[in-house]
C-alpha cells in the first residue's frame, strides 16, 4: 500500500459491522479485530495509483471484462482481515461481491504500490493474506527501487512469480490481451490515456 498503516485506532476489538459503520468512509483496514487507520500516500504514488486504476478501466471497458476499484473501499477476505488496496479488479462474473461500502470475497486482481514504510507489510503481512484468501494475481510496484513484481496463485494454492517478459510488461489473466510496459510506470509524466490506447491500438 502506498500510505503506510498507522497503530490501531481503538485498543478493543470491534467486529466487522462496527468497523464499518465507524470508519465509512475513513481510510482505514481492520486487522484482528481492531481498526487501523492509514496515513496520507504522496504525490507520485498518488499519481501512479490513478494511472494504473484509468488504464485497467478503459481495458476493462472495451473488452467488457468487469471494473477496477480505489479506496476508499474495503476488500473483506475470508482469513478475517479488511484491507484498502491501492487498485483493485473485479470481473464482471463477481460484482456481485460488491456490497455498498465494502467487496465480500477476493478482488480478481490486487495492485499494492510501495512505499519505504510499506515494503514489509506489502511483502510480508498482506502478501499471505491476499494469498490465503484467495487473491489470484498480485501485483507490486515500487517506484523509489523502479521495481515490478506479480504473482499469481499456483496450483497448491501459493503465489508463484509471474514472468515480465521482454520487453518487461505487466499481465493479468484477469484482463485478457492487456498489457502494461513497465517503463510506463517510471515516465514523468506518466503517459496520458490517449498514447495508452493508441499503444493497444484501440484508437
């Protein structure tokens, strides 16, 4: 995630429902029962997460695939844990784990970019829950190192990395045929939605 999870908000557990009702609307995850608000991101990752959730929206648009998402909007996973990512993917055949305020069950696709303070929770905590609920593909993008990794879930359930390929480009099974130069990602400014669909050859 781009901000970085501060402690929890409350030191009493609180179930879902509560959290909800509480921290609409409030940038916020609720992890072991307990609320936990997330600070501010920055400018550039702001960015990148607007770019990344535009160019999975028109892909997603003009193949009819399903809709990305931005916070805030929370993504309840079975392990019991209720996260905010930075992207997130849902196709057309599971919107309807979209329930007002929050997604009930694993987006298709997860997009977390980090920041210095979030490697360990990016990699380390939410990497094992997203596995563990079933995410299919992960995606993480760190813009200080100019770094791509993507995961999708293997055969016994574990994530496996996914090849970039060459050039180095990012892929989703969750959006056929689309894809992503990496080099995107690190252009200042980042390409505008017009030269993204003249690439793909949609105009």
């Amino acid at each position: 995630m781009a901000a970085q999870t501060l402690p929890a908000a409350s030191p009493e557990t609180i179930t879902f429902e509560e959290f909800l009702s509480a921290y609409d609307g409030v940038h916020a995850e609720w992890v072991d029962g307990r609320a936990h608000l997330v600070s501010p991101g920055n400018t550039p990752q702001s960015r990148l997460t607007r770019f990344l959730a535009s160019v999975i929206q028109t892909w997603a648009e003009e193949k009819n695939l399903g809709e990305a998402f931005v916070p805030p909007l929370t993504v309840r996973l079975p392990e019991g844990s209720a996260r905010e990512p930075d992207v997130f993917f849902l196709r057309r055949e599971h919107l309807d784990r979209l329930h007002g305020t929050y997604v009930d069950g694993p987006p298709d696709l997860v997009v977390e970019i980090i920041s210095r303070d979030s490697r360990g929770l990016d990699r380390g905590q939410k990497f094992y829950e997203y596995e563990q609920g079933g995410v299919p593909e992960y995606w993480l993008i760190d813009p200080e190192r100019r770094k791509v990794e993507s995961y999708r879930l293997g055969h016994d359930a574990t994530y496996e990395p996914a090849g970039l390929g060459e050039p180095a480009a990012l892929r989703a099974d969750a959006l056929p045929g689309m894809w992503i130069p990496t080099e995107w990602l690190w252009q200042e400014p980042l390409p505008r939605l017009n030269e993204v669909q003249r690439a793909w050859g949609l105009i």
